[in-house]
C-alpha cells in the first residue's frame, strides 16, 4: 500500500515495481483467484439459497441413470431417432398429398387461363410447368416433413436430450479424433446441412470445427429423406403388410442413417489423420438439468426459424431448376429431348456405378436443391415434359423395376449415392462462409463426391462378381 | 537499318528486365539480398540461442560444436562469426565462443520469443507438443519486440515454457528456478518432481511424451539399469531409455510428502465416490486450464462420478451441482482424495 500512496512516485514506478513483483505471484495465483471467488459465491448461496430435498432433482438423476446407461443409452437414443423418422414419414404423407393437389390444381387452373388468352404455349409451359411445378414440388414434399421434424427435434433439443446423445457417442467421436459436440452439429444436419455446418460454432478447435464442417453432409438432411422413403417403400416395404410398411420404411431410413454415421466418423478419423493432423482436444460438457419444453417458443423457433428459413432458401434454389428442367424436357432435336441425350450420354458412367445416366442427370440439375432429385427422374423415365407426381407404389415399381430395368443394386447404390454425394448449393455456400476459404469448399466437395464414386463403384462391382446382379 | 520498331520494343524489353531484377524493392536483385539477409539473421540468432543455451548448463562453445549441432558449413561459419564479432555480440577467447552483454541480450530476447511461442502453441492453440518446437523455431525469427510483448501479456506473464524451461523478461532477466537434476543422477526410491524436460535431441523428447510424462508428475525410480529405467507414479509404470533419462529433470518433491499415498487422478476414481478435488496438474495450463477452473474445480471442491456411458469414457462428475461430462484424459490432469461418503 505505501507504494501507491507515496505521492513522489510517477506511474511510471509503480509499473516497474508491478513488473517487479509479477514474478513473485508464481504461476498458481490466477487459480487462487477463481478459488476465492467461488468460496466468495458459495458463502453468498449459503446464507441467501435455502435448499430443501429436492425431488425433481432426483427425477432427473434418475432418467439420466437410464437414458446414458451402458445398457440401456443407446437402444434407447435409436429408438427415439426411429420414433422421430417414424412420426414424420406417416404425419407427412396426407399433408404431402393435400398440399400437392391443391398446388398443381392452381397450376392446372392457371395454365388453362393461360391457354384460353392465347399466350403461346412455351411461356405458360416454362413459367407453370417449369418454375412453378419446381416450388410446388419442393414446398409439398418438403414442408409437412420439416414442420413435423423440426419441431420434434427441438423439443428433444429443449429437454437436455441432445447433451446426452454427445455424451453417449463422445468415445467414438474421440477415437476418431474429434470433438463431442460434433455428435450436436450432425444432429443439426438431419434438418438440414447448412444449418448443421453454421451449428459447428459451437466447437472452439479450429481443427476440430473443420472436421465437423466437412463431415456433416453424411446425413441426410429434410431434403434427401423423400429419395430414402421412396426407395424404403419402393423396394423394401412393399413386401410388408400396409401396417408393418410405415415401420419398415422408417427402419430403412435409419438404417440408412446409421450407414452415413458411420462414413462420419471414418472420414473423420481419415481427414484427423491425413489433412487435419493432430490430437483431439480438450472436451468439457454440461448436461443441463432437464426441462419442461418451452411449446410456444418450440413452435416459433423450429417454423419460423428453421422450417420457413430452409423453405424459402429451397425455393430460390428451385424455381431455377424448374426452369431449367422445363427447357431440358421440351428441346427436342431429331425427335429426342435434350434430357434424353444428356442422359444418354452419362448412362455408361452410371452403369459403372450401378446407377444409369438417368439418375446423374436428375443428381447434376439438383446440386441447388436435392429435393427434386426423384422427381426429375420420374420426369425423364416417363418422357413428359415436365415434373410430374408420384404415379402410385405399383406404378412406381413397373416404371421403375418392369421398364427401366430397376434392381436391387440400383436401389441400394442410388441410397449410397444419396448419403454420401456433394453437398447442395446451399451447403457449399455455407462452407464457403464459415470457413472464410475457397480451398475448403472445394475439399468438402471433392470428398463427398469421390467417395460416392468410389463406394457406389466398389459395392457394383462386387455385387457383379458375385453374380448378383 | 534494322526496324524502328523492332529496336523500341527491344529497348522496351530491356527495360522491363531491367526493372525486373534491379527494382528498389521488388526486383529479383533486392529480393535476393533480403531473403540472403534474413537467412544469415536466423543463422546469427540460432547461434547466439545456441550459446546462451550452453552458458546456461555451463559448458562453453567451440566452434566445433555450433558445425555439428547447428550443421552450418565452417566456412560459413566463420564468415557469420566475423560479422557477429564486428557488431559486437561474441567474443572469441581462446577456441570458445562466448556472449557479449549485447549479444547475451539479443540471445535471450530470442529464448524469450520462442518460449513464448511454444507456450502459446501449447496451451491456447493445443497443438501436440511434439510439433510446437518446430514451429515456434520459425516463428521467434519473424515477430517484433513489440509483437512479443503482447504476446507475453495475452498469455498472462507465463514464467515456464511448456517443457519447463525458464522464460526470460522485457528486461531478459529470467524467473528464479530450482535446479533440477537429471534422472539418470536421481537417487533410487526418493520422490522426485519433474520441473524439465530437454526438448532437443527431437527423438529423445518424442518418446518422453509418448510414454505419458508430464511436467509437474511426482515419480519414484524403481529401477535403474545400463539398458533402461523404470518410474513409477503410484499408478503406473513409464520406462526409458538411459539417454532418454538424462533428458527428464527432477527437484525433490515436497508434495509427495504432505499427500501421502492417498492423491490421485479423478479419472481412476470409483463410481458414485466423492472425493475432493486437490488441484490441477501443473501441466495443465492455458485454455483447459481456464476452463477447469471456470467449471469451479477449484481446490476442495467435492466431486464424484455420477453417469457412465455404455463405451465407458468419458464419465460425467457432479460437481457444484451440475453434471459436467470429461473425457478420461482430462479427468487424468485432475488430482483428487477419496472422501467418506456420508
């Protein structure tokens, strides 16, 4: 103290003598500090917080004991997973058709109207059956979906559920040489990708958070899921009874997700060992007390947060690709479209990948948005101009398994090649923004992409050794 | 007579090559020099690091030495020698290299530097300790003084860097230290402290951390043979070569004494056992540090093992009454001791 009340001293001496004396301090002070700090705190709780037995407290005690049991922790995360995939493909299915037939009932109505004034043909086809019948497409397969995922989801968010997932598969995620949380972001992902890489803020090693970023399009998000339910009832629930199908199909789908799991974490360890060397960091998480969901704001925050966010984006992304569907399907040089020739000329690669040049084309005009992947290819398999509706599960299988030649090879490598192909427009941009650099962008391209290649190549070429297909 | 526009394009291009190679500050001539320049700097500054590093063990420096260690051909050598001995930072006496006051500072401004730099790599960034030598090697030649004393106050005036040596000041003068001695010196079944470990030769100091040891860990020899030496934490065993062994410093462990045998890492603790948190590994600096301390595992907190997943890592500790989920790694940085349940 009398060195600072010593009025003869100029700041300048007290600085020398604080530099003085720093040395002294030793490392353990800044610990001294927090530790009197929180006696401080503690003091203040004591004489002011009056704690009785508390019995919800117990309650949660219990349901953590069973829900990150070593039992019991993950059956029931891929229960509640099933449950989620479950109640969004049966609560979606009426809404889907509702929306739908209301949608392309104005397009009917309205491309009519056109006709009946006289506007040529090719405006009322390109605006109508081009960009409009992309946004319809888009918004009633994709809406009833994320208005039922998102909302599920958060409420598992605001119940504390999603800490525990991370804390059930930190282990994996360790060995593989990233962080916790990223079981979090890949969560995320199910909604949407782009949403998942912004979510990897929460992941404080640059390292780490990169990881996070380029492995995140291993799941499939909304957009994907229609590609996935329609192979799980195409090709694996029609031969179950009306009742069983619905389980069976959201069995499918988990099992798919479960596969893109699984590349997560392989292309994690790869990339920790390879392009993102180094140790896994040091992981600390909470895991809050539960509590009861907040509904009002669950509703607000997953629609209008999330699901009108990614809608709108999907439809900018769309209305594009409907147009351009449009001008594919109704160019006609020497009696064939150009979707027909495009596709034509892929075929042999995608034969290669046991897939067809019909699928590749339908993957190349959806890189803006892959929720138009199914019905591009329905759009070029039944040579109609334009987009059309999903003509019926029997249908579906003659067009596809009687006239295109359809296997259980191609089934399954168009699943692969819809888990793990390159990530939407959206998504590159994204990865692109939060990384701030080109060069990861194009990584997180170049890896997707070539490991569809490479996988969809490798289990067709099996699958044709063996005699299978 | 050849073509006027010919010659004017010739003499067009002469020009641009000449401004190619003699611009004042982008040409190839300047950028040469400069990169020549730098090149003998960081040659100058590894010489006088190497130097000090030897005063410091008190041993001098031949020139020898500075051929084999820092393999710079002897030509070379003595070319940089006679410029360091012109600016007036070594003295050459008899056929050792010594500092001047000028160079002894130079030298420890750079030690200062590249200790920094490991601290920060270590402990903010959490690089592995195998590669922050390398790295912090070509940082300390290209940051200011300025840069380093910003550097030194973000990190908090650290005062080891993360192999335990001393960090010197803005004045170069270093933090008073205790001499450790080497392991291969340590007597037998005494509990020594570790305050050092010698980063250089790379191989040596590789194997040290692949065997575990941490700065600040209490061990016992337990055994002590031509072929290798066996330590012993309490918990576990670590084994080395004998030249590996002198590259590990011990001081004699007061701490052991006040803990007795009953101190241990939280991560070996029982299920459903409280216990009380003891203190935090000195290895354990910056960032995971902070954030320890944050979560309140402040000495004398209690803290037990509440959840456990089905792979069995990482575990979930209730602590100040919230649940906080740690890997099995970093509950090993924690020191605890059983507490009777109630």
């Amino acid at each position: 103290m009398s060195v600072l009340t010593n009025e003869n001293l100029t700041p300048q001496d007290i600085l020398a003598k604080a530099q003085k004396l720093r040395p002294q301090l030793g490392d353990a002070f800044r610990d001294e500090i927090v530790t009197s700090l929180y006696g401080e705190a503690e003091r203040i709780a004591q004489r002011a917080v009056h704690t009785t037995k508390d019995k919800r407290w117990d309650f949660d005690q219990r349901i953590d004991r069973i829900v990150t049991s070593p039992v019991w922790g993950l059956p029931i995360m891929l229960l509640l997973l099933a449950a989620v995939f479950w109640i969004t493909i049966v609560g979606a299915n009426i809404p889907s058709q509702m929306l739908a037939t209301a949608l392309f009932w104005l397009e009917d109505k309205a491309s009519g109207l056109f006709t009946a004034w006289g506007i040529p043909w090719w405006i009322t086809g390109f605006l109508w059956h081009g960009i409009y019948r992309g946004l319809a497409w888009v918004v009633s397969v994709m809406l009833p979906p994320m208005a039922i995922f998102f909302p599920l989801f958060t409420i598992l968010e605001d119940l504390g559920y999603l800490p525990r997932v991370a804390f059930n598969l930190d282990f994996l995620f360790k060995k593989a040489g990233a962080h916790g949380k990223q079981a979090l972001t890949m969560a995320m992902g199910f909604g949407c990708n782009a949403a998942g890489v912004v979510a990897t803020r929460v992941i404080d090693s640059p390292r780490e958070r990169l990881i996070a970023i380029l492995t995140n399009n291993f799941v499939p998000c909304n957009g994907r899921f229609p590609t996935l339910i329609m192979l799980a009832t195409v090709f694996v629930a029609a031969s179950f009874s009306p009742v069983a199908a619905s389980f069976v199909a959201a069995g499918s789908v988990l099992a798919v997700v479960l596969i893109g799991v699984f590349f997560t974490l392989l292309v994690s360890w790869v990339l920790s060992r390879t392009l993102l060397k180094g140790e896994a960091s040091a992981f600390t998480l909470e895991l809050p007390p539960y509590r009861r969901p907040n509904i009002g704001r669950i509703v607000y925050t997953s629609l209008i947060d999330r699901t009108i966010f990614v809608l709108w984006r999907a439809v900018l992304m769309a209305a594009p690709a409907g147009a351009v569907i449009w001008v594919l399907g109704n160019i006609y040089v020497n009696g064939n479209s150009l979707a027909i020739y495009i596709a034509n000329f892929l075929n042999p690669f995608g034969v290669l990948l046991g897939l067809d040049g019909v699928i590749l084309l339908a993957y190349i005009i959806a890189i803006p948005a892959n929720e138009i992947v199914v019905p591009t290819m329905l759009m070029v398999y039944t040579g109609t101009g334009m987009m059309i509706d999903l003509p019926g599960l029997d249908g579906l299988r003659t067009l596809l398994i009687g006239q295109h030649g359809w296997t259980l090879l191609t089934a399954i490598n168009l699943m692969l090649f819809s888990l793990l192909h390159n990530p939407c427009a959206t998504t590159i941009a994204t990865i692109y923004k939060e990384t701030k650099s080109a060069k990861w962008a194009t990584v997180s391209v170049i890896i997707t992409l070539g490991l569809a290649f490479l996988v969809t190549f490798l289990t067709a070429s099996f699958a044709r050794l063996i005699g299978w297909a | 007579m050849p073509d006027p526009i010919v010659l004017l394009l010739a003499a067009a291009l002469l020009f641009a090559l000449a401004l190619l190679i003699f611009h004042p500050r982008k040409g190839i001539f300047i950028r040469l020099r400069a990169g020549r320049a730098a090149a003998q700097r960081e040659k100058m500054e590894d010489i006088l690091k190497f130097i000090l590093d030897r005063q410091q063990e008190g041993r001098f420096t031949s020139n020898e030495a500075l051929i084999d260690v820092l393999s710079i051909h002897p030509n070379e050598l003595l070319r940089v020698r006679k410029t360091m001995e012109a600016q007036g930072l070594v003295r050459v006496e008899g056929g050792t290299l010594a500092l001047t006051a000028t160079g002894q500072q130079l030298a420890l401004q750079i030690a200062r530097a590249h200790r920094l730099w490991e601290r920060y790599l270590a402990t903010e960034a959490r690089l592995p300790l195998q590669k922050i030598h390398r790295e912090a090697h070509r940082m300390e030649h290209r940051i200011s003084q300025s840069e380093v004393n910003a550097l030194d106050a973000a990190l908090g005036y650290p005062l080891f860097d993360p192999h335990g040596d001393p960090i010197p000041n803005r004045a170069g003068e270093l933090p008073a230290k205790e001499l450790g001695k080497p392991l291969t010196e340590w007597e037998a079944g005494t509990p020594g402290r570790i305050i050092q470990f010698e980063d250089e030769p790379p191989l040596a100091y590789e194997q040290i951390l692949a065997e575990g040891l941490k700065l600040g860990q209490t061990l016992r020899v337990i055994e002590a043979t031509p072929e290798r030496y066996v330590l012993t934490d309490g918990e576990n065993e670590y084994r080395l070569a004998p030249a590996v062994a002198a590259n590990v410093f011990l001081v004699p462990s007061p701490k052991a004494a006040i803990h007795g045998g009953d101190v241990f890492p939280l991560a070996s603790l029982d299920d459903d056992q409280p216990a009380e948190v003891v203190n935090i590994d000195e290895s354990c600096q910056g960032f995971t540090r902070r954030r320890f301390l944050d979560l309140g595992l402040t000495p004398g907190t209690i803290i037990y093992p509440e959840l456990n997943n089905f792979f069995g890592d990482p575990r979930a500790y209730r602590v100040r009454g919230t649940l906080i989920a740690l890997r099995r790694d970093q509950a090993g940085m924690i020191q605890v001791r059983r507490l009777e349940p109630e």
